[in-house]
C-alpha cells in the first residue's frame, strides 16, 4: 500500500529530491503528498513544483507561539491526506502537539552518527574534533533535537585537516540512499518500536551493491534499488 508523506524543508531539499526520484523509479511506494517550508525562498519549494507536488509556505513569525506555528502545519497535512511526515532539513523544532497527531510517523535525517555531534553544524563540529568516522542518521522524532530511536546509519571516513564542507560532500551522498530506505521500512509496515530499538522485519529483499567511493559501512544494509 502506498504511504501518502508531507515533506518538511528550510532550504535546498536535496534530501526531498532524492525520496521524489525513488518514488519516480518505481522503487519506494511512497507518494510526497504536500511539501512544507517555512522559509518561502526555500529552493525545494521549486523541486517540488517542478514534480507538480503541492506546496505550502508557513512563517514562524506569523503565529504568536511555536504551538500555534505547528497546529497550521498539522491541518496543512492533514488536509493532504499524508500519514506520515519527512524532515528534510527542516531547521525547528517541532512541538509534542504535532508528533502525537502522527505517532512513530515522524522521522528525520542528521548529518552526523548521532548521539555524537547533534544539532546544525554536525559535519563542522565532526570534522573539527578530528573524529576517524563520521556519517548521518535517520531516526524517528522525539521530543530532543536529534534524539530519537535511530533507523539507519551510514558511515564515511573523515580525514585529518578537513573541513565540514568536504565531509559533508561525501556524507550528503549518502544521506540520499539511506532516508529513501527508511522511508521504504516504514511505508511497507517493516519498522517497529521497542524502546529506543528500532527492529526491521525481514522481507528476503536482496541487498544493494555499494559503489560508493572511498567505501562506507551503512547499517541496516541497503537493500535493493536503494
């Protein structure tokens, strides 16, 4: 059955392209039913567009207070008949209001091998403490910033006297393969909770061929077409 989705982005939507580009080859049974922003000027607004998906641009500062700002997005969503919600760097918070109106349906991607190095600069902050590995993190939302049960992760190597940028170029390659994937779990019912254990049922799907260069470790394996 295809999961209906509503995609939040603050900027560029890389990440909401790559789930729009899985659904168009046919590989994740998902359908981006209305993409949110709350920066008008937001580039994936356009991506969005161009793939004839409905947009919707709701301003922080045109509602008193956070819980109000959400409550618009609630009903935006709700109205698109989406079930489930993909932050794609979405840069706020979201309130315990708009995760309980979609239980274990909210998740997020991190660019950093959470529960290190949470928050905007996870690339910079990664790269400057000198770490060996670094990489990104699906999760489902909690009420922390990038805090909740981890999905999936990806791992790249990080090397000495680079910066966030360079890193960051190798681990957005990633990121693009690991939230279609997540996305995919969850629209074929495979993810389930136990605590902050995420536990993947088996579908006997044969596991993807990892071309990236240098070499990475992702866990739970990529599966195919992903």
């Amino acid at each position: 059955m295809t999961l209906p989705i509503a995609v939040l982005i603050s900027g560029g939507g890389s990440n909401l392209q790559s789930i729009m580009d899985r659904i168009g080859q046919g590989v994740l049974d998902a359908e981006v039913r209305v993409v949110l922003s709350d920066r008008p000027e937001a580039f994936g607004l356009e991506r969005a567009r161009a793939r004839g998906v409905a947009t919707a641009v709701v301003r922080r500062e045109e509602f008193p207070d956070r819980l109000d700002f959400d409550r618009e997005m609630i009903e935006i969503i709700r109205s698109s008949g989406a079930q489930a919600v993909c932050l794609a760097g979405f840069m706020r918070l979201v309130t315990p209001d708009f995760l309980h109106a979609f239980p274990d349906r909210v998740l997020n991607i991190h660019p950093a091998l959470l529960p290190s190095f949470p928050g905007v600069h996870g690339q910079s902050d990664a790269a400057g403490y000198g770490v060996k590995l670094s990489g990104c993190t699906v999760h489902f939302v909690d009420e922390q910033m990038d805090h909740g049960p981890i999905i999936i992760q990806a791992a790249v190597p990080a090397y000495p006297g680079e910066g966030g940028a360079k890193l960051g170029e190798r681990i957005l390659r990633l990121e693009h393969r690991i939230y279609p994937q997540a996305v995919g779990w969850l629209a074929q019912g495979r993810l389930g909770l136990d605590g902050r254990q995420v536990r993947l049922a088996p579908s006997g799907a044969a596991r993807a061929v990892l071309d990236q260069d240098p070499p990475c470790l992702v866990n739970p394996p990529l599966e195919q077409g992903f």
